[in-house]
C-alpha cells in the first residue's frame, strides 16, 4: 500500500487469540469438540431436556456458545460443505439435548423451535455486520485502506480468483439480494447506518432463513403439522406457555415432542397396529385405543372453551386442529386461555410420543432425517 508492503497472512493473533482466515479441518474438529464441552458443562447447570426451560436454555447457547464457538468467522473463507454440516450438527445436536428429541428428528423443526438460525446463517450474519464495520472504520486506518484497494481490485477483476473477505461478502450480498449495497456504496461511497443496517441484515437473513426451513419441513412431509403449528423460527407458543405455567412443564415438554413425529410416509401406530399416514393427525383424531383419552381432554377443553368455541375448533381441517394442539397461534383467545388449553392437552397426550416409542421400538415411526445420525 503507497510505499509500504503489506504481507498477507492466514493466521493473526489478537488479544491473545488466534484468528485463522482459512480453517482446516482439524480446526472444525476442535469446534465441534469444543462446542460439546461446552454443552456438557452447561448440561450441569440445567441445559438438558427436563432441565432449564428450553427458552434459557436457547439463551445460553446464543450467548455463551456462539460466541466463542464462531470468534473470527467473519473472516473465514472457503468454507466446504462438509464444515458447515460439521457446525450445523453440533447446534442441532445442542438443539436435541435441550428438547429431549430423538436423534433422527427433522433437522429443521430442532432449530426452529428454539429461534436459532442456522450456523451458516449466523456466519453470514457475522459478516454482514464486519462488513458494516470496515466501511466505517476511520479512513486513517490501515485496514480501510486495505478494504477500499481490494474493493476496487475485485470490481475491476484486477486479481485473478481473488479470496478471502471480499469476494465472500460480494456472494453473501448476492445470495439476499443486497448487492445494490455495494454497488451504491463503490458508485457514492454510501452506506446505510448503523441501525439500518443492523434491521436491513437482520431480517434478510431471517426471511431466509424462514424459507430454508419450510422448505426443508415441505420437502419431507405431505401435511406439515410442524409448519402449520410453527410458520417461523422463533421460541415455540408451548415453550412461552411453559414459562408462564411451570407446573405443567413436564407434560408440556413431552407434548412438544409430537412435533416431532414424522409425517408423510405410511407407518404402523403402535397402538392400534393401523397404517396412517399421519401419525400426529392419527393420534389426536383418529386412534381407537386413544378414544378414552381424547374424550376425556374434549370434555375438559369444552369447559375451558364454551360449547361455541368447541365447535368451531372441531370442525376445523385435521392439519389445522392438529396444529392448534400443538402451539399454533389462537387469534381468538388470550394467553390465559391458551394456557388453560396447552396444559389440558398436554395431560391428555403428554405421555403420548413415550407410549409411541415404547411399544414401537422397531416400527420406524419417527422422523426419518438421518444425515444427523453420528451427531
Ligand atoms: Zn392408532
């Protein structure tokens, strides 16, 4: 730069931590290590399924894992496919061990429930808000003068397979349609501020991370329980009632599991030994061996309810009245009578996934997600 050579470098330590721009795989190894002491250590302070309300625990993991766990990824570059998954799985793993999930549950629908965007999703994020930073660092400094020199170096194709931060951020502005960013800002030296940035990278990243996982829900099953009682990432209804009625808890955090239950594909209910092709909608609506169970919670969800309330819930589509069981939004009511609703449900079918898992050890009646497997 002018007179002075600048030496490029892949590793850089700072405050006493080393920040490697390209990561190897022994490095993601040691992450994902990493990433399940941590979990193992938390795990005693309650992150564990029947622990901690999965909400804190959630926080936990955002605010003491991540952290630590992607500290410098906003300069990491080429990134394989295989690293990412190797990140991915050990928040879905993370995600299992605080919900109580079965090992081979929907990835997507794990996350989901606790507001977690995924790894990839965060890394991106990350670098948005670098890419925030650099534009407004002094115009003194080195770095912006780096940043500006490689910026111009990459519009005008000066290096040939250029790597590293630029390149990447170009992709990633691209990827949510925010590229006009870039191009305004090396055209008028423009930015938006800080605040504006912030929401402008915020919520692209959540539509799209939203769309991954409907998507992902969609592309598995025919009648998507989950998506309908779950439209969007973020702390799931039943976790928020939990909070609110922490004497329910148990029989809410195993209600919560029916989400999890695959659907699509024909299997046996274990209880009734019938072929269903939906095996939440089968057991809230259909099975005969739940008959007592499901009159039972009827009658007392009428009293909760009144008779007109009642109805109106009945004579809803299956996915739908399914899916109110399971935390979808109730436009009509208040918190306290969604509550009152959650918890009778949850006394009712509580026990309900256990029972399944039970006496269907090898009937194959749960998700069949199973690039999670050695998570
Ligand atoms: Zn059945």
């Amino acid at each position: 730069m002018g007179d002075k050579s600048v030496d490029e470098v892949d590793s850089y330590t700072h405050v006493g931590v080393t920040l490697y721009a390209c990561v190897d795989q022994d490095r993601f190894n040691s992450i994902s290590n990493r990433g399940k002491g941590m979990l193992a250590s938390l795990a005693g302070v309650g992150v564990r399924f029947d622990g901690l309300n999965p909400i804190y625990s959630a926080i936990l993991w955002d605010k003491m894992c991540i952290p630590s766990l992607l500290y410098g990824c906003e300069v990491w570059y080429n990134l394989s496919g295989r690293d990412i998954l190797k990140l991915e799985r050990l928040q879905r793993f993370a995600g299992r061990l605080v919900q109580g999930f079965h090992i081979l549950t929907h990835c997507e629908i794990v996350i989901a429930l606790l507001g977690w965007f995924s790894m990839i999703g965060r890394i991106r994020k990350a670098k948005l808000s670098f890419l925030y930073k650099l534009i407004y660092t002094n115009s003194m400094c080195l770095v912006k003068h780096m940043f500006i020199f490689r910026l111009a170096q990459y519009e005008v194709k000066a290096v040939h397979k250029m790597q590293g931060f630029i390149p990447e951020i170009h992709e990633i502005l691209e990827y949510y349609n925010l590229h006009n960013f870039i191009v305004n800002y090396n055209d008028t030296r423009f930015f938006p501020s800080k605040i504006v940035w912030k929401s402008i990278a915020k919520e692209s990243v959540l539509l799209n991370e939203n769309q991954m996982y409907v998507y992902g829900m969609s592309s598995k099953t025919v009648e998507n329980i989950a998506v309908t009682a779950h439209p969007n990432i973020g702390i799931s209804n039943l976790y928020s009632s939990m909070k609110r009625m922490p004497h329910s808890r148990a029989q809410i955090s195993r209600l919560v599991k029916l989400l999890s239950i695959s659907e699509g594909l024909s299997v046996i209910c274990s209880m009734c030994r019938d072929v269903v092709s939906n095996l939440p909608i089968h057991l809230f609506i259909y099975c005969v061996e739940l008959n007592d169970v499901r009159n039972a919670m009827w009658d007392e969800l009428i009293d909760i309810l009144g008779v007109t309330l009642s109805v109106i819930l009945g004579n809803k589509l299956d996915v739908d009245l399914v899916a109110k069981f399971l935390g979808a939004n109730w436009e009509l009511e208040d918190e306290g009578v969604f509550d009152k609703v959650v918890s009778t449900v949850a006394k009712y079918y509580g026990h309900v996934y256990e029972l399944c898992l039970k006496a269907d050890d090898d009937n194959n009646i749960i998700s069949n997600d199973s690039d999670d497997s050695d998570a």
